[in-house]
C-alpha cells in the first residue's frame, strides 16, 4: 500500500514540469536572445554563432522612432485605462446595487462582446468608423484606436467591478449614512475605497493587454500608430531578427513591472486580504 | 430638562413590504434617557421598527416625531441619531482611530462670527483635528480599547469589534442610540459582561437607549422599559418587572421566562380550573370565562404525595447549576417544577401553587383546541367524543389506500393509528342536537351568554373534561343535556410532533 500513495508535494510535479517547461525556458530563451548577436549574414539561430553583446538595446534606444512606440503604447494603454474606468465604475455601480431581477441579463449584455472574435470585433469598429467618416482622418487615427481599445477591453473592466461592488455589505453603507454622510461622501468615502481591488484588477486586465495587442492600432491606426507590440512583430516575422526582437521583449516586460509596482503602490492602502494574491 | 419629555415617538407607524405587514399601526413612545427594548421573536418587526427610527427605512404610513418635530422623511444622516450594527458594520478600509473619527471627521458645526463693521457671519466649521483626537481617545476608554488606535479592524476579535462599533456611535454624542441586536454574535460570558458594560454606559452617558432583542434574559437584564412585540404588534409595554409578573398574555408570558401555560375555566369567584383541579385565584374575571393560566416554575412547591393540591409523577429531572428542573406529570398535563430540591423520575409528589403565583389572562377565544388522537378507522378522538375527520390535512399531498393507510406525496406509507393530534373547531361550525344520542359527542349546557347578534353557549362534556363553545343563532337553557356534531371538513388537524418523518 504504502508504495502506491502519493505524498502532496507529488501532485505538483505536473505543475512544476508546465512551469519550467512553458515559463522559466521561454524567458531564459528570451533573455539569451537578447543578450547575443549572431555574426552570420543570414540569421541561422544556431547558438554556436552567438556572441554576447549590448548592441541590441543600444540599437533600439538609439532610433527615435522606438522611444515614440513606447510613450504611444503607454500614452494609450493609460487613456483606454482610464476611459474604461469612467465608463465601467457606474455600469458596475448601477447593476450591482440594482434589485431589479433584469439585473443578470443587463450584465450579460455588457459583458457578451467578450464572447465574439477579438479580430471580428475590431474589423466590425472599423466598418463603423469609417461609415461615420472618422476613419477617412489621418489626424484621427489616435483617437480610432482609442475607441477600439475601449469598445474591446470595457467587458474586462465591468466584470471585475461588478464582482467587488456586488458583495459590498450593505450595513457598512448604511452605518456611513447613519454616521452623517451623505449619498456622495458615503460613495467617495466608503464604496471607492472597498471596491479598490476591484479597480486594481480592472487596471491590470486593461493597461497590460493595451500595451501590446498591436492588432487594433493597426487595424484602426491607419498605419499611424505604432506600438511596442508592433515593433517585436515586425522584429519576428518581417526582419527575422529574433535578438532584437527579445530585447525589445525584454524592455517591454521591465517597463511593464515596473507599472505594476506603481500600481501596487496606489492599492498598498487595501486591505490586503482582499488584494487578488498579493502578488504586486 | 423634564425627565418625562418624549424624545421619540411613532404615531399609527405602518411599514408594509411588498404588501405583506411587518409592522402595523404602531404607537410608541420614549421617554428622554431611557433605556427601552424591543423584544420579540425574529421576524416580529422589531428589527423594522428600529430600522425606521434609524431612518434606513421609510414608514409606509403615520409619523415619527422627534422632540416633538415630524422626522418621518427626514434621511438617517440628518438625524441625531445613530446605529450599532447586529455585524458591526465596521469600515474594513480603515483603523480603529478612522472608525471611530468617521463620523466626527463629517461633522459641520454652524458658527456665528460678528466682523469689525458689526456684520453678522455664520461659518460651518470641522472639529479641529485636536478635538477629534481629544473625542476619539475618551471614547476608547471608555470601552476599554485605549492604544487600539492605530490597529486594523479586521485584526479584532468580535467582542473588540463590538466596543469598537459603539465608540464610533456613541463618540457623535447622538441624542438616541440605537442598538440591533449588538451582542448576538458574542458568547455566553462575554455577553453578560457587555449586558452590564451596556448598562452601566448608558447610565453614564444619559443617551436614550433602544435596545433590540430576541434575548429576554437581556431585555431583563438592561431595560428600564421592555416593549414586547408579535406579528408586527406590540403585545405589552412595561418595566421587566411588570412584563415577567404580570404578563398580558400567554405569548408574552412565554416569551419573557420560563412558563406553565394551561387552559382553564373561571368556575366561581376568583376561582379557575385548571389541570381538572380548582384553585384559588386573586384576578376576578367573569364567570365560564376561558382564559389562559400562568403559573412560572419556580412558584410551583413540590411536596410529598398526598400533602399538596394535586399529585402526580415525576417524569425527568434536569440539574440546571443552581436548581433542578422536573417535570411532573398529572394525567396528560406536564408541569414544569424548578425547585433546588432533587425529586427522583418516577417519585409521586403533590404541589401546591399560591393563589399570588396564578396569572390569569383573558383568552382570545377564537376557535376550540383540542389534544386528540387518530383512531385505527381514521377518525379522530376528542373532548370524549369520536368524530370523522380528514386525515389526509395531516400531510401535503397524500391520499388513503384502499387499506386505509396513509400515503404521503412521496409515496410514504404511514400508520396514523393513536398518533397525537391538535384538533381545532371554528366556534361556528358546532352543531348542537337537542338529545343526547344524536351526536359525536354529549355533555350539558353550562353557560349561554348572548353576544350582540348571536348566543355564545358553553357545552362541557360529562367528565367534565373538555368545554365546546359554539356560536349560535338558537338560543338554549342552561343545563339542557345535548350533543354536538362537528362536519367531517370544519375539523382541522395538525401533528403534534412537528415534521414527523
């Protein structure tokens, strides 16, 4: 019998299997890549090639064009972020503190476009876009991919909201009340702060993926916009570059930590508890 | 000020939800400092009541008044008044010192300022932050939780958190506090350490109390007046003293404190019957009267068999700490004893109840009660008589097979042989026959009274067991011998053990 029994830790084995096989090699990988050029012409991939050097970042800080992307990607990661909040906080508010049974059907509604083709719905804002004539307007091109991103990421900013805002406790708004505070100081005072990881999770689900799905600034961009997601793209599939495009990867990703720990920062007010993980 | 002024008071207060009644047509006062409690099984509208005061609830219709001013419409943070919470309702987000400034820190206070030119200028103006310091810190001494400050009030056990949600209500210094069953969640010993803390608060600080409870224990406790609820009505108002001595009716009788409540009949002047025996009583109430009969366990006197008024057995005796409680049976009626004297089970003893010690309480006589039981044709033995009846009422859904059995909705055969009954016959659907053979039942007629538009008659059946009270057009003589007939439909039965399964 005893030979037959499985101690815990062997159940994570699978686990730790996926991990290093599909996390930590790709990122070594990454960090390989960065880190090396090849001599050859033609780029072969062949790792007896390699030799260490900086030159990938240094090239890429170098072109202008580069530091654009990044301020792009951010500048618009960081509007679409706030849009979605301002859209979805009072969505979220009203279903959740709805008693109308419609309630579940409302939130539906809001939330299917999360269902449909990512690459559909964007194709679709096109059509739309253009149809209202904004899409004929290099001027407006920022702006286009604005909205797609809004239209595309509002669903993964309601969902979250909701979910904190629906379990709020009903007596702790009203002993708010009951202390003198009215409607607003009791929503600004009380209903923000104790939604906070909600608003925590909203920023991730939205600010992360902006950065990078490169497929609605160029679908909407009009050729105009370019972002960090593009540049590693292009790097990839168009220039066969794969050191560069692992720095550029690799850039990415410190920026992207280092948008967390400001993130993390704001929310370090929470109870920390309720803070998904408690990993920023 | 007048220590009799009312502070609050609800003239003809509804509330209605959804149509249903949870509190109906209610007037009530209190007066200023007073500590007052609504007690009541959950779901009696105590809960409601308060929760109007408090302002989280709009009456459906009448008014509220507070210091004589109508407040009905008036929203909860408008009012001089403030809520401990059943859970707390602390603010998660913030500290103890943030709990507890909460309400301090949106307080606007209207200041009047004279300027040079002799002008008149009135400033809202916050509590400085020294005041608020000054405020917070009394208060946490006052509830024991001085350096509880800067904790987290999600780190607090339910007892801290519980001073803690009466600091941050009564640091506002509200002309009325409001309380929802604040101690529910606690345990037994740190229940009754609050109860008195309460207390003793209360006399310190001269705020108004209304207390909620389904404890009456507590109620007793801490109030100086207990207002009992039932069904959204209030059944009595009273000191503690008043409501356990002299209970209105059975209801709160049993409520407040352990209680014997018997059926009885008034048979002569200040005498009742009750348990077949004739006791005397000091409530004069007319004569054939039905009334409800109170006698609390600790006036029942136990003595050895044959030396008390009636005698019967002892069936269990539970050590409860400081007493034993023992329940003595006489024929088929329990009485429950609390006596420091140990009586063995199955030892014969006698009691004696003073006439002091019988509560007496007129009977809203709406309907007759009977205790039966099922026979092995299906009909149904009571008041020493056999009636035909429908057994299937007994169980949702059932039917009766071809061998008279009882199958239930599930499909459940059941044998409904001597199983005990709670038998109930509307007053009007008795019918009186003029002989004595006709009927299910036989007895004489004891008492006819004429009620307005009909005749209320008392037939009490020969062994003088039970009394049928018939609403009737005909009228009858007194002492006729008659029988009674009750149609199969008009008797209405329920188990006696609930959910028998």
């Amino acid at each position: 019998m005893k030979a037959l029994s499985f101690s815990r830790k062997h159940l994570g084995i699978p686990y730790a299997l996926f991990i290093a096989l599909f996390v930590v090699l790709p990122l070594l990988l990454i960090i390989l890549f960065a880190f090396t050029v090849e001599d050859a012409e033609i780029a072969t991939n062949n790792i007896s090639a390699f030799s260490f050097s900086f030159e990938n970042f240094i090239d890429f800080f170098g072109k202008s064009a580069n530091i654009r992307a990044i301020y792009i990607s951010f500048g618009l990661a960081v509007i679409t972020t706030v849009i979605c909040l301002l859209i979805a906080y009072p969505v979220a508010y009203i279903l959740a503190r709805s008693k109308s049974k419609s309630r579940n059907v409302f939130l539906m509604l809001f939330i299917l476009p999360m269902w449909i083709n990512f690459v559909l719905r964007t194709a679709a804002m096109k059509e739309l876009l253009f149809a209202i004539g904004f899409y004929r307007s290099n001027r407006l091109s920022l702006v286009n991919t604005v909205i797609g991103m809004v239209y595309d990421y509002l669903p993964f900013t309601i969902l979250p909201l909701y979910t904190v805002l629906i379990k709020l406790d009903k007596n702790v708004l009203e002993a708010s009340a009951d202390l003198g505070a009215t409607g607003p100081q009791t929503f600004w005072k009380v209903v923000v702060p104790l939604s906070g990881p909600g608003i925590v999770s909203a920023v991730t689900m939205v600010l992360l993926p902006t950065t990078t799905s490169y497929v609605i600034s160029d679908t909407l961009g009009n050729g105009n916009v370019t972002i960090i997601g593009k540049l590693i793209e292009d790097q990839f599939t168009t220039m066969f570059d794969w050191h560069a495009g692992s720095a550029i990867a690799m850039i990415l990703l410190v920026l992207i930590f280092l948008t967390m720990l400001i993130t993390g920062k704001f929310s370090s007010g929470e109870e920390v508890n309720t803070r998904g993980g408690g990993l920023w | 000020m007048d220590k009799e002024e009312k502070i609050i008071e609800l003239i003809d207060v509804e509330k209605q939800f959804d149509g249903t009644v949870a509190v109906e047509k209610m007037n009530l006062y209190v007066r200023k400092g007073e500590f007052v409690t609504l007690l009541g099984p959950s779901g009696c509208g105590k809960s409601t009541t308060l929760r109007m005061i408090a302002g989280f609830e709009l009456p459906t219709s009448g008014k509220i008044l507070l210091n004589g001013k109508d407040i009905t419409n008036v929203p909860p943070y408008e009012r001089p008044i403030n809520t401990v919470f059943q859970r707390y309702a602390l603010f998660p987000h913030l500290n103890v010192y943030d709990n507890i400034a909460y309400g301090l820190k949106l307080k606007r206070f209207r200041n009047t300022y004279e300027t040079a030119d002799g002008k008149k200028v009135v400033k809202k103006e916050k509590l400085s932050k020294a005041e608020i310091d000054q405020k917070v810190s009394r208060v946490l001494k006052l509830v024991d939780l001085e350096e509880f400050e800067k904790r987290d009030v999600t780190t607090l056990s339910g007892g801290q958190q519980q001073r803690i949600a009466i600091a941050r209500a009564i640091v506002n210094e509200p002309e009325i506090l409001l309380l929802d069953e604040p101690l529910g969640a606690l345990d037994l010993k740190m229940r009754q350490d609050m109860q008195l803390e309460l207390k003793q608060m209360h006399d310190k600080l001269g705020i108004t109390f209304i207390y909620v409870t389904h404890d009456q224990e507590e109620a007793l406790t801490m109030s100086d007046t207990i207002v009992v609820m039932k069904d959204g009505q209030i059944q009595q108002i009273g000191t503690p003293k008043d409501i356990y001595n002299e209970p209105k009716n059975a209801f709160v009788a049993d409520f407040i404190g352990e209680s014997n409540i018997f059926s009885g009949t008034i048979v002569g002047n200040r005498k009742v019957r009750f348990i077949n025996k004739i006791f005397d009583c000091v409530d004069d109430f007319p004569l054939n009267e039905k009334v409800d009969v109170v006698v609390r366990p600790e006036d029942v006197y136990l003595v050895d068999e044959g030396k008390g008024q009636i005698t019967g057995e002892i069936v269990s005796s539970i050590f409860k700490g400081v007493h034993y409680e023992m329940t003595l049976l006489v024929g088929k009626t329990e009485i429950v004893i609390q006596d420091t004297q140990e009586r063995k089970v199955g030892e014969r003893c006698s009691v004696i109840i003073k006439p002091d010690d019988i509560h007496i309480m007129a009977k809203e006589f709406t309907v007759n009660r009977y205790d039966g039981y099922i026979t092995k044709k299906n009909t149904v033995c009571f008041a020493d008589g056999e009636f035909e009846c429908d057994v299937t009422q007994l169980y949702e859904g059932s039917h009766l097979d071809e061998e008279g059995y009882l199958v239930t909705a599930e499909g459940e055969k059941i044998d409904l042989t001597d199983v005990d009954v709670k038998v109930e016959v509307g007053l009007k659907d008795v019918e009186i026959i003029d002989n004595d053979e006709d009927g299910d039942a036989c007895g004489t007629i004891i008492s006819i009274v004429y009620k307005g538009d009909h005749y209320q008659v008392i037939i009490r059946t020969d062994d003088e067991e039970e009394d049928f009270v018939v609403d009737t057009e005909y009228t009858w003589n007194e002492n006729d011998r008659v029988s009674v007939r009750i149609p199969k439909d008009k008797i209405f039965l329920s188990l006696k053990q609930e959910a028998k399964k």
